[in-house]
C-alpha cells in the first residue's frame, strides 16, 4: 500500500443518544437525531482544534480535546500516527446534559482515525472500535446506540464490551427536555448507594425486559416499561428540577425518564403531543436515530460508518 492510497481527509457524523431509558442502567441506548459533524485533515505536525456550535469557546483546541484523544488512542491501535492534524468540530449536542456528546466525541474520533488509515476497517473492525469507544468512556450504553443507531442494547465481558441492535418501533417520537444548566456524570454516579434492595433490583429487571419489547414492538407498554427503582430516585438530591419534572409528568400519564445521567428529561410522546413550557428548559423534538455513526466521503455522499452492524454478536 502506497501512501498515495491514504486518505488525507475524513469526515463523520455521529449522533446525539439517550442512555439507561429508566430501568436499563447502564445497559439500554437510543440513537436521536441531533448529530455533530467532525472533519480532519492530516498535516504536517501539530494539532489544531476548531469547535463551532455547542461548546464553543469552552473545549480545549489542542492535543487535549476528546475528539483528539480518541483519535490517538485508535491511531496507537492501528500502529500509525500521522504528523499533525486539524480538526474541525461542528457541535449540535448539547454538552452535560445526559444527550451522549462525550460518547459522540469518542466514537466520532475512533472513526475518524480509522478513516485516515490504508485499510482501517480491516485493521480495526467495527467490535474492535466499539470496544475501544467503550474503554475511554468508561461505559458501553452510550457509544453503542452512537455507533450502531436504533436501540442498542451493550454489556461488558472479560474482553470488552459488546452490543446488539435492535429496530426501534416506528411509532416512536422521543420528545427531550433540556435544561440550560449542565450537570455531571461523576457527581450523578457518585450519588448511587454500593447496594439496592433485592426487591428494586428484581423489580428493574422485569421492567428492562419489558421495556426492550415496548421499544420494540409495543409502545403501549412504555409507561410501564420505563418504572426504574435502580438509579433514578437515588440522583434525585443532585437534580431536583430533573426529578420533579419527571415526576410531573409521569403523573399525567407518559412514560418520561432522565436521559443518560441527566439533567435532560426524555419523554416517548404520542405524535402530536403538545409539550408543556418549563422556564429555563428548552424542547427537542427529535426523531430516533436509525443509522448511527456515518463517514461522509467525499463530500456530500453520505456512506454509513459500519457495514455490518455490530447487531449479530458471536459472543451471543
């Protein structure tokens, strides 16, 4: 392979996600369709980072950004690194918010390295890189939803993290309210006990497996689909706005969860439903994500990032 067979350009698209879903802690994701654009070019030494959009002005613009650190971590996976790089973050996800935007830097950046080497995808392949997203962030529920699209559902074994996708129900219409005040995944986390009661932990694990078939073929079952004992009423202390608006609106009847580790509220709305105003909230109508992560190349021609989804496990 000749170096004139090596890109020298890559762009991706990756999108927003929507962890844990109420009873599927750190297990259960949906993609939405709120995406960030990252494009890099390879250069002849040093890094330059430029953020437009969410976090601009506030994100590191060297070799410390997220974006740049994954794309380290991959190019030291795939046994190469190039001399310096520019990179160009167009941001749409919210940041802190519960929405996945560390997971969109994390899976944006393992493909954008694997874009800009002869042969990536053979090099690392797509449980490889999920595996590696998984690694930096601490945690498989977000990257997977990220990377494969739809509903993902992920878990963790000696080798690394793993993932299946699943076709979200075509009635669903996510609805996220988002705050304008950010929170923090270390201090949500740091809120949980070391144990829960025996009957919460068996009450959760009903509703996360009906909640797979309420995603997937019945959404009249997510009200009670999305009931959680695990993790939610616990983060309560440390965002009390999320939880009472859950609370609110769960008593009207719709299946409404914190997203990820919050502050963002998630509600599976009916089509049509008029969202209530929240001061200091903003509403996100946005459709589920059915493609995942996408490398765009050459511009303009859209080319979806994993040719075979991680949908077939072998490990399962």
């Amino acid at each position: 392979m000749t170096a004139v067979d090596k890109p020298t350009t890559a762009r991706v698209r990756v999108p927003a996600t929507c962890a844990n879903l109420g009873p599927g802690f750190d297990a259960l994701g949906l993609a939405i369709g709120l995406r960030d654009d990252l494009i890099a070019r390879i250069t002849g030494g040093g890094v330059t980072v430029r953020v437009r959009g969410e976090g601009a002005g506030e994100l590191p613009t060297g070799a410390d950004h997220l974006v740049v650190r994954a794309m380290d971590a991959a190019f030291d996976l795939l046994g190469e690194r190039p001399d310096g790089l520019d990179l160009e973050c167009v941001n749409r996800i919210p940041q802190a918010r519960g929405l996945g935007s560390s997971s969109a830097a994390i899976v944006g950046g393992v493909l954008l390295a694997r874009a800009l080497v002869a042969e990536g995808t053979a090099r690392l392949d797509d449980m490889a890189a999920l595996r590696l997203a998984a690694d930096l962030e601490g945690h498989p529920d977000n990257v997977a939803p990220c990377l494969l699209g739809g509903f993902t559902i992920a878990w963790t074994q000696p080798d690394g993290a793993h993932a299946v996708r699943l076709e979200p129900d075509t009635a669903l219409a996510p609805v996220v309210f988002v705050p304008r005040g950010r929170g923090l995944t270390a201090a949500a986390r740091a809120a949980l006990p070391p144990t829960v009661p025996h009957g919460d932990a068996a009450a959760t694990v009903g509703r996360a497996a009906l909640l797979v078939h309420a995603l997937t073929a019945a959404p009249s079952c997510l009200f009670a689909a999305t009931d959680d004992w695990l993790h939610q009423k616990y983060r309560a202390g440390v965002m009390p706005e999320t939880a009472s608006i859950v609370n609110m609106l769960r008593n009207k009847g719709l299946p409404a969860v914190v997203s990820g580790a919050g502050p963002s509220v998630l509600v599976f709305a009916e089509s049509g439903w008029i969202p209530p105003t929240l001061t200091g909230w903003n509403v996100l109508r946005a459709p589920v994500d059915r493609t995942g992560a996408m490398v765009l190349a050459p511009p303009g021609t859209v080319k979806h990032a994993e040719q075979d989804a991680v949908a077939t496990d072998p490990a399962s």
